[in-house]
C-alpha cells in the first residue's frame, strides 16, 4: 500500500477495465482493417487514435471503480455504483462485437445509445459516492457520444 493507495485493488480494477477492452480487441482483430476500408464521415480520426484512446479510457474507469470500491460509502451505494459499471463494460464489449464481427451497425448503434445512457447512469451514481471518480468519466462518455456520430454515420455511408 502506497500511502492511502491500496496498490494491489487498484491495479486490479485498471486490470479489469483494460482486460475488457483487450479481450474485445483480440475478438475483433480485423476491425481497425474494417475501419480503414470505409467510408467515412468528416471528422473521423486516423485508426491508430482508437487504441491510445481507449487505453486511456479502460485506465479511468479502472482507476473511478477502485475508487468507489474503496470509498467509505454504504455497501448498498456502492453495490449499486458497481453494478452499473459492471453492465457498461458489458455493453461496451457487446458493442464492439456487434459492430466489427457481426457488422450489424445499425444494432451496433442501438446498443451505444443503451451504452451511452448506463455511462450517464454510472456517472450520477459514481457522483454520490466521489465527485472526482465521476469526473474521470467524462471523457468516456464524450468519447460515446463521439462514436455514436461515427457509428450512424458508417452505417449511412456503408450499406
């Protein structure tokens, strides 16, 4: 433990997170190969962002859930806090199979906006237990809303 940092439940909430996000990745291999072969909206970023971007994510939500794990909130608080981000990171996973092996985009979208919606959830609910971890939700949820513009987007511009 590093002052009031319990070391080993952080690294396994940031392990959590980004496991999440590497077991999508290595499901979906091809998908940054899909992404450069469509046509794209304006505003697309380059196919090497998606990772950076994502390991950035994976890295805050690891570190907000560590932080309402070992808040001094009510198990009940907390419970429900984590439940929430449990059934995210599921809908983020499910997104990213839908979307690059089963190509169904428009399905792909749809469970965005039920993603974008737990996010929102996650974050009133990180905020009653820490302010800070709701904030390092933020990004992420731009980010969404970001890729649900891109989402509806290829799924006008590629069928």
């Amino acid at each position: 433990m590093i002052g009031s940092i319990k070391v080993k439940n952080l690294l396994i909430s940031i392990a959590i997170s980004v496991g999440t996000g590497l077991l999508a990745a290595a499901l979906t291999r091809e998908s940054m190969t899909m992404y450069m072969q469509f046509v794209k909206p304006p505003l697309s970023p380059p196919a090497w962002l998606f990772p950076v971007v994502w390991t950035i994510l994976y890295i805050l939500m690891g570190i907000s859930s560590y932080m309402i794990y070992e808040s001094n909130a009510s198990s009940h608080e907390k419970e429900k806090s984590l439940s929430i981000y449990i059934f995210q990171l599921f809908f983020n996973f499910l997104w990213t199979i839908v979307f690059f092996d089963f190509n169904n985009y428009l399905l792909a979208f749809g469970i965005l906006l039920v993603l974008w919606f737990l996010i929102l959830a996650m974050i009133v609910n990180f905020n009653k237990i820490s302010v800070t971890a709701s904030r390092l939700q933020i990004p992420y949820l731009i980010w969404v809303t970001f890729a649900g513009y891109l989402n509806l987007a290829i799924y006008f511009l590629n069928r």
